[in-house]
C-alpha cells in the first residue's frame, strides 16, 4: 500500500486530499508547515509528496530542495499559483508534476495513480533498460548511468530519456511526450518537456559522440544515434 504525505497550510484541503487518498487505498499522513513537512518525511517515509508552495516557517520551494537532497521521491506540488513562471521553477527544482488550485478530484487521483505507478515501474513494458555509449538507463530501478557511475535524476527524467533512448531516430512532438510519459492527458504547459529536457542534457553533457538529444524545430525531440 503507498504512502503519500500531504502538505497544505490549509486544513480543509489537508482534509479533504486525505479522503479522497484514503478512499483509493493509500496511507496518508498531513503537515500544515514546511518545517513539519520536512520532519513527516524523514520519519514517514513517504512513496510520493502531495506539496504546497504557499506554506508557514518554509515555502514548497524548500521543502521540494530538501527533499531533493537525499531523495528522488516524486513530488507533485498543489498550489494556486499558476504562472508558468511557478510552475517552471518547480520542476526545475525537482518536481514531478504540477497541479493548478482549484483542482478536479479525479484528475487529480489519475495524477497520483500515473506517478505512483511509474516510479513502481510499470509491467506494461517489455524491455525494462537500454543501453548506448556510455550510457544505461534502467526502469526495473530507476537507475541512471553515463560512464559507469549512477547519476542521481527524478523518476520523470529517467523515464522521459528511457522513452527517447529505447526509439532511437523517432521524431516525438511535445504533445506526444506529455501523453506517453505522463501517462494521460496532461492539461499543463508543453514547456514542461522542455524543462525536463534541459535538465536531462545538462547531466549528459560531453557523454558521448555516438548519439544526442536533438531539438527538431517546430516539432520535439529525438535521440538520435551516430552508430
């Protein structure tokens, strides 16, 4: 059974987040504050972190950089702010998704259930790892490795670069990638792709000369082979 923490200064929304979790079979612990959101973690250890950003005694900013410093835990932050601004800053902070106030229930949940089901590996594929130069990206434990050293990344990097790697050369749009990563129809900005894009290069940069992510302009992404 996962367990999920939610943080929201808000008691109500604490409360009715719980009901909806519990009533789809989680195990749920809340914290009002950032600073108890930071203790609940270490103590509950929680399968995903239901965050808000506007919080007493540290913001979801933090929070999300605290946690991001000794766990890959998926992280979706729940907030009313909805600039593209905000939710570009956290997921370039490290978080996995992000939901707008108010929020609809069941997308919300189809959220939950397509982070928690991707960061538990799903049986839907066959091939759980690909390889290249310098390069091995495995879904069976989230493990990412460029020159034989594991490389720290977000279970929704490693599953957006298992994605482009495992269908070398094929041209995907940005619409396609939200679709097929995050595992339904995703209502948010496509610049999500692209944050996550970037912090993905930053980490393979120099990796190798035998292949590259490549922007194909007005389109999306490829990984393309030089093999």
């Amino acid at each position: 059974m996962s367990k999920i923490l939610v943080v929201d200064d808000e008691r109500n929304i604490c409360e009715l987040l719980n009901l909806y979790l519990v009533k789809e079979g989680y195990t749920v612990e809340t914290a009002e504050d950032g600073q108890a959101a930071v203790e609940k973690f270490r103590s509950f250890d929680p399968d995903l972190v239901l965050l808000d950003i506007m919080l007493p005694k540290m913001d979801g900013w933090q929070v999300c950089r605290e946690i991001r410093k000794s766990s890959n835990v998926p992280i979706i932050m729940v907030s009313a702010k909805g600039e593209t601004f905000d939710k570009v800053l956290g997921l370039e902070l490290g978080a996995d998704d992000y939901v707008t106030k108010p929020f609809d229930s069941k997308e919300l949940m189809a959220r939950v259930k397509t982070v928690l089901r991707r960061a538990g590996c799903s049986a839907d594929d066959n091939r759980q790892e690909v390889e290249h130069h310098n390069l091995y990206v495995s879904l069976t434990n989230y493990k990412l490795v460029v020159k034989g050293k594991q490389v720290d990344a977000p279970p929704k990097e490693i599953e957006l670069l298992y994605h482009l790697a495992k269908n070398p050369n094929r041209v995907y749009t940005r619409d396609q990638l939200l679709d097929e990563i995050w595992g339904f129809k995703y209502f948010g900005d496509s610049r999500t792709v692209d944050v996550h894009i970037k912090r993905i290069r930053e980490k393979l940069e120099g990796v190798s000369d035998r292949w590259a992510i490549r922007t194909v302009w007005g389109i999306g992404y490829k990984f393309e082979t030089m093999e």
